[in-house]
C-alpha cells in the first residue's frame, strides 16, 4: 500500500523530439533522492497517446533499471482496447514494473458490465496491483462510485487515481470501498481535501517540479500534522493553479524548464506555450525561487 507522493512523470524529449532517455533516468534518480514515494510513467503528464508502444516499453525498462528497487514503478496500461491494455499491463509486469495504472475505458463508453469486465480481465490475469484512473476531464466519462465499489471488492484492484474534482464523489468513494483500498488525489489543488475523506496520498504533476513539497505535505497529513499540510497547500496554490493554465503537461513542463531541468517541449497535438502564460510561469518561477 503506497501512501504519499507519487509522481506523475513527464516524459522528457531531445531536441528532435525524441525520448531523452539519459533525462529520463536522471529524473527518476532525482525522485528516489528527493523522497518521492512512487513513480508513475505514461501518464497523462507523459503524453502517452503521443508515444508509440515501442516507446512505451522502452521508457517502462529504463525506469524499472534506474530504480534499481529503490522505489516503486508504475506504469499506465490502460485503454480503449481491452486485449491490448491485457497485453500491455503483461509485458510491464514482465518488465518488473510494481503496479499498473488502468484508465476508465475512453470513447466506446462501456456500458456497467462491460467496465466491471475490463478491469477484471486485467486484474485476473497479472500479479500487481491494479489502481482505476478516473478522469472524466480527458474520458468523457466518470466511472460511478457503485461500480468502483465492486471492483474494489478484487483482490488485485487496489486504489484509484481520482481526478474528477468532485469531493461528493470522492465521500461516496470512501464510504463504500475498504479500508485497504487507496484513494489518490489526481488534482494538485485539493490533494489535502481528499485526504481529509481517506485519502492515502496523490499522484501529482506538482511533484515533477517539487518532490520534496508534495512529499513534506502529504507525509504531514498522514503523521498527524494536518495544519502543516492545509498550510504547505495553501501557500502553493497559486503555483499548482498556474500548471493548468494551458493543458498538462503543457504549463508543467515549460515550468520545469525554466528551473534548468531540460525536459524538452510536448508532442503534437500539444503545442508551445502562449507568450502571456510564459510571462505568467516567469514571475512565478522567480516567486517560488525554482530559478
């Protein structure tokens, strides 16, 4: 059961647009020594749809070398398509990945059985924990709390990513799944509202910038120090907003940088920056000292 910080990894491009694989390596020995307690790669944030599957592959063997065990990888196997999500989630276990993400199923919009039937194909037939990645925002739907409720009942579905923004949602979440089933806030913004309802930590974009914040305030919440985490929330708020000025990793990455991380612009479809928003990460950036 992971608790705290878990990134949500950027993918790192050259100059030609390729994966920066030695940045890659260099970003997750960052995590591991800034206190991250988990790795996600081919998230969202990592602009899988951009990637191919030999990318994919490739960016889940690097991660799982360079940690080396010293901090858990998961990686995001989840689509549209049942037998290749199947397919996918078996070779990254193959790999030695710890965990698998697994999106709710995108523009076929599954009826109830046929979402209950995805995530058990997947969960039946690998040996890692499972965790549902809801996000309405980029799916077009929410997976409802009943059906939530029953897939937690699966011994290998162990959490979900949450990133609808509604905290109602997340209160039926936390009344009908267990007590060994996890809760992760998918949004920067209201990371320590969900865990005030159960939650056992986030899956953050924020963290790719500030490791150490994210894992200082969720791991405060947990020990007790439930001011100190409102707090450290509080006085980062205008910074996590401003990462969602312009679609992730969009904003995130352009902050990243400007912090001298050179992880490389996005892949089309996801285009620059606009001049006004880079003025507005600029001051930002020298505000929270990232330069």
């Amino acid at each position: 059961m992971i608790k705290g910080s878990i990134v949500a990894l950027i993918t790192p491009f050259d100059e030609a647009g390729k994966v920066n694989f030695s940045r890659l390596r260099e970003l997750v020995e960052f995590h591991i020594e800034n206190g991250t307690d988990a790795v996600l790669v081919l998230g969202t944030t990592g602009e899988t749809p951009t990637l191919t599957d030999q990318e994919q592959e490739e960016i889940v063997r690097t991660a799982i070398e360079q940690s080396r065990g010293r901090i858990p990888i998961i990686a995001n196997s989840g689509g549209n398509n049942t037998e290749k999500s199947l397919a996918k989630s078996i070779r990254f276990e193959e790999l030695g990945a710890d965990g698998l993400l697994v999106i709710t199923p995108y523009y076929n919009k599954p009826n109830r059985s046929g979402m209950i039937e995805h995530f058990y194909k997947i969960a039946d037939n690998v040996n890692i924990p499972v965790y549902i990645y809801n996000v309405p925002s980029r799916t077009g739907i929410c997976i409802s709390a009943d059906i939530v409720e029953e897939l937690s009942k699966h011994p290998n579905i162990a959490g979900i990513k949450e990133a609808s923004g509604d905290m109602s949602y997340v209160a039926k979440l936390s009344r009908l799944a267990g007590d060994d089933f996890c809760i992760y806030s998918g949004n920067d913004d209201i990371t320590i509202a969900i865990m005030s309802m159960g939650g056992a930590g986030a899956v953050s974009v924020w963290a790719n910038l500030m490791p150490q914040k994210v894992r200082e305030m969720t791991h405060a919440y947990l020990d007790g120090r439930t001011e100190e985490a409102r707090r450290l929330q509080l006085e980062h708020l205008k910074l996590v907003n401003a990462m969602f000025c312009e679609t992730n990793p969009v904003p995130v990455k352009e902050l990243m940088n400007m912090a001298g991380m050179n992880v490389g612009g996005c892949r089309l479809p996801l285009g620059g920056i606009s001049s006004a928003n880079r003025r507005v990460l600029a001051s930002l950036a020298e505000e929270y000292r990232l330069r």
